[in-house]
C-alpha cells in the first residue's frame, strides 16, 4: 500500500491523480474528475512571465473551487524573478501545492529555456527550484521528463537535487524531451528513482486503465499515480482505479446514458465558466472519449461539435441515448448515416 505525503496536509492511500494538461484540466474538468475520485487535481500550466506581468488571461487560470482540494496550480518559466513572483501570486490563491514544470516539450517552451529545456541545464533547473522553494511557505513540487533524450537520461541525478533542494514530491513522466508524447513511458526509472530519494515519486506516463495504475503501483514502488490522456472525457477511469486497488474488482463501467449525463453536465458546467460561444468550441476536445466505443459514436461527434447551441446539443445527445437503450438500430443507422451494420 502506498501513501502520497505532501506537506503537513496531504496524506493519501493509493492516490490516483489528474495530470496537469493545457486547455483541458481547467476547473470544470478537474471539479468532474475530483467527483469521480481523482484524489489529486492539476491546473494546466501556467506562464510565470504572464503572471508576472499580472495577466488577466493567465490569473484566471489559477483560480479554483474549494471541491477540488488537494489542487495544484503549476507555473513554468525559466527566469528568477517572474518564476518567485509568479509562485507567490499562486501562493496567494491559497492552493495545496506550487508545481513546477520542467517537462513540456513544446518548441516555445522550450526556446525559452522552459519546460523540459531544464533537462539540459540541470544545475539551472536546481538552483531555480532552491529559490521558489525558499520564496513560499507552500509546499512546491517538479514534474519533469527523464532527461533531454534517451543517450541523456539524467532523472536519477536531478531527483536526489530536487530533493537537496526541498521540494515536497517529484512526478516523472517516463519519457524524454525527445519522445514527446510517442514511444512508450519507461516506468523502470521510477523504481531507479525510489531507490534514491525519501521525497514522494510520482509516476506518469502511459496509464490507460485500472490495472496499469494498480500495475504501476506494483512494479515500481511508485508513491502515486498520475494519468492525462485516458482521463479526457473518461474521468470514470479514478472511480475504476480506486475501486479495484480496494476491492481488486473491475466495477461496471458506465452505461450510455451515465456516460452522456456526465458528458452534458461538463459541458454545462463548462458553457457557465466560459460563456455559450467558447465553452461550446473548447469542449470540442471531450466528446471522443465521452463517446468512446459506442456505435457511430464519429457520426454523433461529428454532429455535436457543429452545434451552437448548449440545447441543441443536448437534444442530439438525448435522442442517441434513447435510441441506443432501445437497441434501435436501424433508427440511428438513418439518423447517423451509418454505412457497417454495427453491434453493441
Ligand atoms: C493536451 C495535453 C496538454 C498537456 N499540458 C501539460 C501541462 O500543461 N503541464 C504538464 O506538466 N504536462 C502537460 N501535458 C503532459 C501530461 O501531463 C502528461 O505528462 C502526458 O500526457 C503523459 O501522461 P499520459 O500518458 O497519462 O497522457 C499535457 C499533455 C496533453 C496530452
């Protein structure tokens, strides 16, 4: 059994985790993640330069319901004085945790000197992360990459100065600068890591189900999980992980209408934080994994995501529903266009 210590606050058994992911784990998704038993939630990252200069845009992004607890709000950046600022502005917000991104690849980020940029300067990544962590009294945390490529794997080496350093945890997501997001995460670096440090390992990377997070556990010795990609639009996926490392059973999985209320609740939830026009457009990203699986299930996003109305939407939605838990097959081949015949 493994339990998350961040801080004085955070004690948690077998914690399973939403990763940090830019234009997706904004507050109504983490709100919806948390209800689904995400036992720790991450903000998108946030630019220490735009929070510096008191962007509207970037303040915004820190802001959270108290529902989500425990949270943490992530800031990236590469320079002294906006990335102590920036810290101390979240500081202010009263979050859980100040996470420190030292992984994404992007070429922006990364020109910057940013993000996984750190890997190549490791002594730069230390000595920023000794001055945040020296300038709040929030426990502050790093998520980052196992090195700029696979001939520089350098995560071993910056986890024991982290950990000099005083950060409260570590996430690793078990890839290099140079994978981006292809190739397989190589959760063996987790277990190398937990050999070396006392801090809290984290270990993202390729967790798509229940058993990779509870394989996760067992493999490395990992103080939590973390999973992105397989929780966008399937925030069902914490409630299956905590039920089987507990029960060690599979629950059922959602059924179509579960699936589609919880689909029109985000989106509602989504259309109040960012008005009709953009909450529409930016939910775009959900509907494949709220439709995953089930019959035409591209037919019907295809549907949605031209719609301009919150109603309109759910009109499609309810109606697909209906006819699916009425087996009416032929009624949503004419409605969907559907050319294969199709089993569900
Ligand atoms: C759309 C998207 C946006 C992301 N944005 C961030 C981010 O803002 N901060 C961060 O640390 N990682 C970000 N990531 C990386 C994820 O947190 C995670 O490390 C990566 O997706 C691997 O985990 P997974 O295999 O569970 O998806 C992002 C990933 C995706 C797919």
């Amino acid at each position: 059994m493994a339990i998350l210590k961040i801080g004085d606050k955070i004690q948690i058994k077998d914690a399973v985790v939403l990763a940090p992911m830019e234009d997706v784990t904004e507050k109504p998704f983490r709100m919806i993640c948390k209800e689904f038993g995400a036992d720790v939630v991450y903000s998108e990252f946030i630019s220490s330069e735009a929070l510096y200069r008191r962007v509207e845009k970037s303040l915004r992004k820190i802001d959270f319901d108290e529902s989500e607890r425990p949270i943490g709000i992530q800031i990236f950046g590469a320079n002294d004085e906006p990335m102590v600022e920036s810290a101390r502005i979240v500081e202010s917000f009263n979050p859980d945790i100040i996470d420190i991104n030292y992984g994404c690849w992007v070429k922006n980020v990364v020109k910057n000197n940013a993000g996984a940029a750190m890997l190549k300067q490791p002594d730069r990544m230390v000595e920023l992360t000794r001055l945040v962590v020296q300038s709040v009294k929030l426990p502050v945390t790093v998520k980052t990459r196992l090195g700029w490529d696979r001939k520089s794997i350098v995560i071993c080496d910056v986890a024991r100065r982290l950990e000099d350093v005083g950060i409260s945890a570590l996430t690793i997501h078990c890839r290099t600068r140079e994978d981006a997001h292809k190739g397989e995460a190589d959760w063996s670096w987790v277990a190398k890591v937990k050999q070396i440090v006392s801090i809290p390992v984290i270990l993202n990377g390729d967790v798509k189900s229940a058993q990779d997070v509870k394989r996760a556990f067992d493999e490395t010795g990992c103080d939590a999980v973390m999973i992105g990609r397989a929780a966008i639009g399937n925030p069902f996926i914490f409630h299956e992980a905590k039920h089987f490392l507990q029960t060690g059973k599979i629950p059922e999985p959602p059924n179509v209408r579960q699936r589609i209320d919880v689909c029109l609740r985000h989106l509602k939830m989504n259309i109040e934080y960012k008005g009709e026009r953009l909450g529409l457009v930016e939910f775009r990203k959900f509907y494949s994994g709220y439709l995953k699986n089930l019959p035409n299930a591209s037919k019907v996003r295809s549907k949605v995501v031209v719609s301009e109305s919150y109603n309109e939407i759910e009109e499609i939605l309810m109606n697909y529903c209906k006819q699916l838990e009425e087996g009416a097959v032929s009624e949503i081949k004419q409605e969907f266009e559907i050319e294969e015949p199709t089993t569900f």
